[in-house]
C-alpha cells in the first residue's frame, strides 16, 4: 500500500477514534495502567537513567532498514558511551510508516511494557524475513511474522488477539499524530533531542557535541 494512502487511513481511524467511536474489541496482556494519561499520550519505552542530561526520543518504523542498521550498528556505541554511563536517557517511540510496521508495533507493545524491547528487537534482526524490500514476497509476511511470534513464546491465540486489538492500535497511532502534530514529524526515522527536532544524523560524534554544548566533557 502506498504510504501517502495509508497515512490517510490512519488519520481517519485517529479522528474517528478521537471522536469515541472506536471500541475495544479483544483484551491485551498491555495494563491499562501502562498506558499513558498525561500531556503525552503514546507509548514508549526507554534505556538509561531518568535523571540524565540529555534525552533523546527516537521516533521509528519497525520496518524501516535505516532503523534497522541504526538499531545494529549506531545504537551499542550509544549505549556503551552515554547510556550506561548516565549521560543519555534514549526512548522509542513507533511510528508505524505501513500496515506491516503497525502489525509489529501491536504484537510488541500488547504483550506488555516489560517484553516491549526484546520483541521490538527481535523484529528489526528478522526485518528481512518479515519485511522484505521486495513487494514480491508480501505474501509470506504475515506467516513470517507468525513464525517469529512463536519463536518469541507468543502463543497463536495471543499473536490473533494482538493484530485486532484496538486499544492497543489507536495508542500506537496516538503516538504518531501526536508526532505530526506537535513537531510536524512526518517521516521515521526522527528525533528529539531534550525536546527539540534534531535534524542531524545521530551518532557518538552528534552526542558528543550536544553535551559538550551542554557544558558536559567527558
């Protein structure tokens, strides 16, 4: 599907939800406590202190391979340099670019917070078999994604429950127009540096410069 025309669908299911004509329609293993009720309304998940200096919030499409050579190759030295040392606070946050991604997004977030990251990391590793490039080989996702739902002790009858789950897709969804509307964030990857857009590539180098422009010298 083309993305132009996808986006307009979910920003009618966004504005009909919105309005309180979109229902529930299966339970989720996501507590309803998780989801947040306060100025920002998305789902995240995050790594490193809370108490660090700089936050960066990542906005990303789990079918996205920019994200994918991030998640494997940019995001240890991060997490080595700055995270584990307290400097950097780094949260995800989905903005599901297809319908593919958004299945994704469902599966990882409805089976709850504490399983988020290891199922969204599992996603990105197995990106290729469960969102090729090749339009070709669409067919196969789905049974794909099944496959690597099974190998994550998802059972099938949660794997079914996560793809209709409605609660869990308009928060999700949330999260997007949320990004649209407040930072005219209209492509993922993106991010937001101690709530700013940051424009630039995010690497050790980037990072490094932030802090140093922070007064922080390592």
């Amino acid at each position: 599907m083309n993305r132009s025309i996808f986006w307009g669908i979910l920003s009618l299911v966004f504005f009909t939800m919105e309005a309180g004509e979109a229902k529930a329609e299966n339970s989720t293993h996501l507590k309803v406590s998780e989801i947040p009720t306060s100025h920002y309304t998305g789902l995240e998940a995050s790594i490193g202190s809370p108490y660090a200096p700089l936050t960066i919030v990542m906005y990303y499409s789990l079918t996205c391979p920019h994200w994918h050579d991030f998640q494997e190759k940019v995001l240890p030295e991060i997490k080595t340099e700055f995270i584990d040392k307290g400097l950097v606070r780094f949260i995800f946050r989905d903005f599901p670019t297809d319908q593919l991604a958004l299945k994704g997004a469902k599966i990882a977030w409805c089976m709850g917070k504490d399983r988020y990251l290891a199922i969204a990391k599992k996603l990105l590793a197995t990106q290729n078999d469960w969102a090729p490039i090749d339009p070709a080989k669409f067919k196969d996702a789905e049974n794909a994604l099944l496959k690597i739902s099974r190998e994550l002790a998802i059972s099938d009858a949660d794997y079914r429950k996560c793809l209709v789950n409605k609660d869990v897709e308009n928060t999700i969804l949330r999260t997007s127009f949320e990004a649209q509307k407040a930072h005219q964030i209209m492509a993922a990857p993106a991010f937001l540096v101690n709530g700013k857009v940051f424009n630039e590539e995010m690497n050790l180098k980037a990072i490094q410069t932030l802090l140093f422009e922070m007064g922080i010298h390592r």
